[in-house]
C-alpha cells in the first residue's frame, strides 16, 4: 500500500483537484454572456446549419460538430446548461491529458521522458492565468495540445487514423473561432514550430519532416472540405470578405496598455484584474506574482547558465523563441518594438485579423510548459524531489481555477454570480415561436447591435435566437434588411415603424420588455386584438397583414414602394401561386394559369446568390404542396407545406444555368418571368435557390470522397524512423 501510495499519490491529488472544480461547477446556472453562447436548444440549432438564415448569411454550417455535442446530450434529455458544464470538464480534462501525451511522444527516449515531468508540464499548461483570459468552453485552447498529439503520432508512425483523428479534432476544438482565422493562424504557425523541435529530437532531414506535415495539413484540408469550400467562397464573394474590407482596426492600439509585456508574458491582460472581482486579490497577490515572475527565473537559469548539451540546448532556445514570438504577438502595439505590430495591421491586410492580440497568446503555452519542464529538469540535477515540489507549488498558486473562479462574471453584469439563471418564460415562449407555422420572421424590438443587455443584468447575444427555430429580425443595421437608414426614415413611420421591416416578412412583432438600450420600433396602429402573448418579459403581436406579404408573391407591374413603407403588387388577371420552404436555401414555386409575363418576388434581403430555375422532375412532383399552412386570397398566393431538409442533390445547381439574373432592393429578390419563353406552357414549377448551398454540398462529397481515399491509400508519405 505504501509503494502504491509513493507512486500514485501526485494523480490522487490531481483527481481531487478534478472533484472540487467538478464541485465549484455544479450549479444551475447557464455561463453565457459577453462573447459566450451555447446552442439553448441543440435541436433548433441544427437547423440553422444552411448558409442563409433570418435574412442574412449563415455560418451555422461551420459548427456541426460542435452543435452535435450538444444535441447528443439533449437526446439523453440533458439541457443545454449540463452539456456545456459537460464540455467544460471534458476541455480540461483533455487539455491536461493531452499535454502529457504530447510531451511523453516529443521527448520519447530521452532523459526528459520521465512521468513526473509529464505531469509537471501537463499541470502548468492546465493550471496557468491563460484560462482566466480566454472565454469559458473555448475549446482551441484544449486543441493546441490534442492536435499536437496527433501530429506527432502521424510524424513517429504515419498511420491514417491520426490523419482522422487529426481532421476531426481540428474541426470540433479550432472552428468554432471561424469565421475569423487568426487561432488557426496561429496554431499552424506553432505547428510548423513543433516539427522543428522533433526533427532536433530525432535527426532526420527537416525537408522530410516538411513533407509529412504537409501531407497530414492536406488530408485534413480534403476531409474538411465541406467547410473550406463555402468559407473560401464567402471570403472572395460574401460577407466574409466584406467584413474583412470593412474590420476596423483601432488604428493597431487595440489593447494599447491592456496586454503589456509585464501581464501578457504572464498568459492575462490588465482587463482580467479590472473587471473580474474574484480574480484581482489572485492576479495581485504575493504568492501568484512571485510564482509567476519565479517561472520565468527558473526558464532562464536552466536555459542559459545550467544546460550544456547541444542537441538540447538547441531544442530549450527553440521552445523559448517559440513562447516569445508569440508573447511577442500577443502584446500588439505596447512597448517594445509596438510601431512595428502598427504598422503591420495598418498595411498589411492579413495581418488585420491580428487587430486584437490578448488571444494570440495561446500559441504559447504548451511550449512554455514544455519549457519550464526541462528547466526544473535540468535544475534538479535527476533528483525527484524538485519536480514533484515544483507540480505541487504550481497547483497550490493556482487553487483559483479548480475553486471555480473563473465563472463569474465580470463586475459590471452580475459580477457575484457564476453566469445567469435564463427565465423559464424564454423557454416556454421559445416553444411558442416555434409553433407558429406559416412562413414568416419574428421582428424583435428594441433592435440591437448584436448584444442586449437585460433589466436581469445579463449582456450578451440575444438568447432567444438561440432557442427557437423561427427566422428573427433583431439587428438595427436597416441595410441587412434592403434599405438603407435614410431610407427607413422616409414617411410617416420616421424609421422606428415596425411598418418598415414589415417588408421582410415580418409576420410578428415581440417587444422584449426586460431589455434596456437599443433602439426600440412603435407599436402604434396595434391594438390589444392583435397582442398574442403578455407576459414579465414579452409582448408578442401579430401585424396586420396589411404590412405584411408572404415569402413568395407576384405583381403584374414591378413592385414598388407606397408611403415610403408599404408595397401594392398589382395582382389584377395574374396567375395563381403556391409555394414550399424545402429548407432556408431553397423553395418551390407552382405557377397556375400564368397568361402573361409577371414580377415573382421572392421576400428575403437582396442577395445576387439567390437563383431562380426550373424545377426538376422531382421537385416538381413534391408532396410538400399536398398541405396548406396559410392562404392569401388577397395575393392569389398559397403557402404550402414547410420542412428543414438536406438536400445533397442540389449539388446539380452548380452546373445548371439561372433563368435570368434577379434584381432587388427594399422589395426583396425580384425576377422577371415570361411563361412563353419557358416553354412549359401557362403551369409550372420554378426553385428559388441560394447557390452558395451548393458548395457545402460539394464540399460535403469531396470530404466524403477524401475520406475514402485517405482509407483507402494508407501509406502516402515516408515512414519516419529515428
């Protein structure tokens, strides 16, 4: 029992640790706010994976992965806020397991390879300030080491399955920061980084060591296509692009005096002292700052004045000038050498992404603690005692994080409590919104400009559109929505008119009564008949539809605007139309009795990705079009049956022309249809499709396609031998 206890007694005290950090977590409470959301209800937010959804360009596609781990649990009937205190754990848990790993497979066989400095290196990468800096569940900072791991075990063994495993990890832990590219930027930066330090380890050519990485980055590029592919598009022709045009750059002072050299070398910034109560007596106090600066000491004096051989000298000063160039980084424009970070965001295009730097800081860690490993290592003269000394010390500074510190929230939004308790009327109202069926968005007052902030202290993303299914409005830029903000200010309804985004399919008005700021829409001309749902927190209304028009609708004349809010198609001996949302990406149109050319408007914000083509044998024959969700006998307009399908098959769009190109602004996307020159008499089928679907669908076969060769073809590059 005494030997057993000598040599596991270091993982008892971990384990522990792992008990009261479970424990400090055990609450049930939602950590959301700030920059951090969670799909509230996983199965809605599948359904929000195509690239269009409420008006706007989608990203939803980028996070299946991620939303599938919330969605595995909420079939096991777990709610969304046990998954991520679930997730929570289990980023810790690997993050540590994984650094060990990572740190036994780059130092197999040498003097280094010992399992107390294993865990030594694994405890300072899971216990260091990094966690305080970074969002809570933020998951790259778990993936550095994971895929570290994987990339070793395919540089040592070349086996496909780290090849997969790999991929798989790269998409779950790094994509949920895409759009925005700067962590992966920066992982493979550390990447190219590690190999290095390998190929020192263990003499082989580095050309050879270039060529395996390559190959390991392209086959995870192959099986990830699905991704790649509509995000490259977006960058080129969408909003990807459009955001990268317009990024601010705070003229490269971002974190000017926040992330200086004497905090970021630390892994925080001065921000994490200034609004986070529970952590300011940490980050200020003794025994964090001597450990912390004492750290660093230790690296030098083991790197510099105590460690003589060559071969891993060289590896030391590596792992150092990896940890500094990315300390270097993250510190942005502060002295020293911070004109040169300026100037390189200013002009320099890629290097805009960088325009807030605290987070780049994370390419560090794994290295430093593999760093400061050796140094104690090399310190210790191969005795024991010092490593273990060193873990313990390490683990007693940082009890904050196994204590639970890190979940409150910052001072100024309920900064006694660990994240916020969401109101049960969210959920049940969210239920109501998802039972509405006819095809039409939620316009949410008081508009917002991506975060709200609630009478309850909350500030964050609106929760809601992270609950229900239903399309919502709830931006105040008016250009997402077809007119420009001079344009809303036109006529009686002075642009705060739920009137004006009436023209978006806007079916119902909700007033969240809990929110504060914003700009808040009138609800004059609504009367309590028209008021659906009263509640603490919701006013919920439907609009007259004398505001409002279908999804699809026609006009014989070119629509146009009356009083500067509402549109009167001129429906006189036109056709008959019915209509079916196969998905967000994608509706049927059937055209009856169509005599004569007609506008056909499709009622979403302008976009030029949206295509008008003939319907195939199969869509034309959908049984969507046997139910009717609502009728408009006033528009001659039927709204028939609506589902969330993937449909793989539309990858044929890609290589079928348009009928003609469609036009829009405050109406929508407008297309101009003469049935003599479709050559299918006066009734027909025609799809309105939002092409850049297409290339998910592309990328999804290719990915496929990847997989099977990858299996297939199991030895592509050379073997590495030491």
């Amino acid at each position: 029992m005494k030997k057993f206890l000598s040599r596991y007694y270091l993982y008892g005290l971990l384990f522990i640790a792992l008990l009261l950090f479970i424990r400090s977590i055990w609450d049930g409470y939602t950590y959301i706010g700030g920059d951090v959301m969670i799909p509230l209800h996983p199965g809605n937010a599948f359904q929000k994976m195509f690239l269009w959804n409420s008006g706007r360009e989608s990203f939803g596609y980028i996070y299946i992965l991620w939303f599938g781990f919330y969605y595995l649990f909420s079939c096991l009937g777990l709610g969304a806020f046990v998954a991520q205190k679930i997730l929570i754990v289990c980023l810790l848990v690997m993050g540590f397991v994984f650094t060990a790993l990572s740190y036994r497979e780059l130092f197999r066989g040498t003097r280094y390879d010992t399992s107390e400095l294993r865990l030594l290196a694994a405890t300072v990468f899971t216990f260091n300030p990094i966690y305080f800096l970074l969002c809570v569940t933020y998951a790259p900072l778990s993936g550095f080491p994971v895929c570290f791991y994987f990339l070793l075990k395919f540089l040592r063994r070349n086996r496909m399955t780290y090849a997969f495993l790999f991929a798989f990890f790269l998409n779950f832990l790094f994509f949920t920061d895409l759009p925005q590219p700067k962590l992966l930027m920066v992982f493979f930066v550390a990447s190219l980084g590690l190999c290095y330090v390998y190929q020192q380890l263990n003499d082989l050519p580095f050309r050879d060591v270039l060529l395996r990485f390559g190959a390991l980055f392209l086959m995870s590029a192959l099986l990830n296509l699905w991704v790649w592919i509509p995000l490259f598009y977006s960058f080129f022709f969408g909003a990807v692009g459009n955001f990268s045009k317009n990024m601010i750059t705070h003229g490269g002072n971002a974190e000017q005096g926040i992330a200086t050299l004497v905090y970021i070398m630390r892994f925080f910034n001065l921000a994490i002292i200034k609004y986070y109560a529970r952590l300011k007596p940490f980050l200020t106090g003794v025994p964090f700052v001597l450990w912390s600066f004492g750290q660093w000491v230790i690296i030098a004096w083991g790197t510099f004045f105590v460690l003589k051989e060559k071969r891993f000298r060289v590896v030391s000063l590596a792992l150092l000038a990896l940890t500094l160039f990315f300390i270097f980084i993250a510190k942005g424009s502060n002295p020293p050498l911070g004109g040169i970070f300026r100037y390189a965001v200013l002009h320099l295009p890629l290097a805009r992404v960088f325009r807030t730097t605290s987070s780049v800081v994370i390419g560090a860690v794994v290295f430093y603690a593999f760093l400061f490993a050796l140094a104690v290592c090399d310190l210790s003269k191969k005795k024991r005692w010092p490593v273990v000394a060193a873990l313990l010390a390490n683990m007693i500074v940082f009890y904050p994080i196994y204590s639970g510190h890190k979940f409150y929230n910052a001072i100024n939004y309920a900064g006694q409590q660990k994240g916020f308790l969401i109101p049960q009327a969210y959920y049940e109202f969210g239920r109501t919104l998802d039972g509405i069926k006819e095809d039409s968005k939620i316009l949410s007052s008081p508009l917002n400009n991506g975060y709200v902030q609630k009478q309850w202290q909350y500030f964050g993303p609106d929760i809601l559109t992270w609950i229900t299914n239903k399309p919502m409005i709830t931006l105040e830029r008016q250009e997402d929505y077809g007119f420009t903000n001079r344009e809303s200010d036109a006529g009686p309804s002075s642009g705060r008119s739920y009137r004006s985004y009436a023209l978006n399919n806007a079916g119902y008005l909700l007033v969240q009564k809990d929110s504060v700021g914003g700009t808040s829409l009138s609800t004059d001309g609504l009367s309590r008949k028209d008021l659906l749902v009263q509640n603490d927190y919701f006013d919920f209304y439907k609009i007259d539809e004398k505001y409002f028009l279908p999804h699809v609708y026609y006009s014989m004349e070119r629509p146009r605007a009356v009083d500067g809010i509402k549109v009167r198609p001129l429906i006189h001996d036109g056709p008959r139309i019915a209509f079916a949302r196969v998905n967000p990406t994608k509706y049927l149109v059937t055209v009856s009795d169509a005599s004569a050319p007609f506008w056909l408007v499709f009622n979403e914000p302008f976009s030029r990705h949206w295509k008008l083509y003939k319907a195939r044998a199969s869509d034309a024959r959908s049984r969507l079009f046997e139910q009717t969700t609502k009728r408009y006998p006033g528009l001659h307009v039927r709204e028939a049956r609506h589902r969330h399908d993937v449909t793989p098959t539309d990858l044929s769009y890609l290589f079928t022309s348009s009928l003609n190109e469609g036009s829009g602004g405050r109406h929508g996307n407008v297309w101009y249809i003469e049935p003599s020159k479709l050559g299918q008499g006066e009734d027909f089928t025609l799809v309105i499709f939002y092409w850049p679907q297409a290339l998910f669908y592309l990328g999804l076969v290719l990915s496929v396609l990847a997989a099977a060769a990858v299996a297939l073809f199991k030895k592509t590059v050379p073997t590495a031998k030491r």
